[in-house]
C-alpha cells in the first residue's frame, strides 16, 4: 500500500503520462496485470492498497498527503509565479515519509528553481542526485540526427533540448 503522486506543468501532459501507465499495465501478462478498485483522470486505487494520484503543479496539489513517491515532470516549466509555493508546499509531504523517493525529470529551461536544485546536488548541498540522458545515449541517434536537428530548431534549441544546457536563455 504505497502512494504516488505525479505531476505535470499542464492537464495536457498529466492526461498523457496518465494514458501511458494506462498502457503499461494493459501491456503486463494478464497474470501480472493488478487488480483496479477505480481507475479515472484523477488517477487510480489498485486492489493491494497502491494509490496513484495525478495533478496539475499547484501550491496545494499534495497537501496533507504522507508520499511514497513523487515524480514530477518538466520541473523547469512550472511557471516562475507559483513555483516557489508549489515546492515550498510539496516538501513536507515528502518528508512526512522517511523512506519517501522523488524524481525531477525535466529539460533545462534556464536558471530558475529547477536549475537551483540541480546545482544545489552537484555542489552537495542538497541531498539529490543528478542523472543526465544525452540525445547520443538515445539509440538510431547519431552526427546526422545532430545536424538535422540543428537545422530544424537553432542552435539554441539544440543545446537546451539535447544537450542539457541551462544556459541557453541568460
């Protein structure tokens, strides 16, 4: 009985993770397939106690809850307004559990909050820990993917979607 939490900048982007776990699980072995209570936009209640809840990036998304887990999706484009609040307020649930995990999964998107808790884990002066994916660790990508690339969205583009670059937008 574990609960989850995942967020997203928009309803866009939480009604598509949303359908992509939806997929998942349709995709395991009937056998391995878990039993849903209730399954809707919100998220879903499985029959062994696990609880997914799905939300919009708000100041009071997660209030009152003890997480297991938190994913957050394209931190860095939660907009400037209410990031603060929304961090600010999403920390103690993730503290309420000891054995709480959280992942940021985002694309650079210049020095803003995002940035500030990725350079706080490289300077080891907050307690997470930085994981890049580059567009070469990404199969069938190669040089030409590169130039092609660069010759759809800029350089600027290149850098900050591919090459992990928080300094694009200064």
């Amino acid at each position: 009985d574990k609960d989850m939490v995942v967020i997203a900048q928009s309803e866009l982007v939480v009604d598509e993770i949303l359908k992509k776990v939806k997929e998942a699980f349709h995709s395991l072995p009937f056998f391995m397939q878990p039993g849903f209570i209730k399954f809707n936009s919100k998220g879903f209640v499985l029959d062994n106690g696990c609880r997914l809840s799905i939300g919009v990036a708000s100041e009071s998304v997660v209030q009152g809850f003890s997480l297991d887990f938190l994913f957050i999706d394209e931190f860095a484009y939660i907009p400037a307004i209410r990031v603060n609040k929304f961090w600010n307020n999403i920390y103690p649930a993730l503290v309420n559990n000891p054995h709480s995990k959280c992942i940021i999964a985002s694309t650079p998107n210049g020095r803003n909050k995002f940035w500030e808790l990725w350079y706080g884990a490289e300077m080891k002066k907050n307690k997470f820990v930085t994981s890049r994916i580059y567009w070469y660790d990404v199969p069938g990508r190669d040089e030409q993917f590169k130039q092609d690339t660069i010759a759809n969205v800029g350089l600027e583009g290149w850098e900050m979607g591919f090459e992990c670059s928080f300094d694009t937008q200064l």
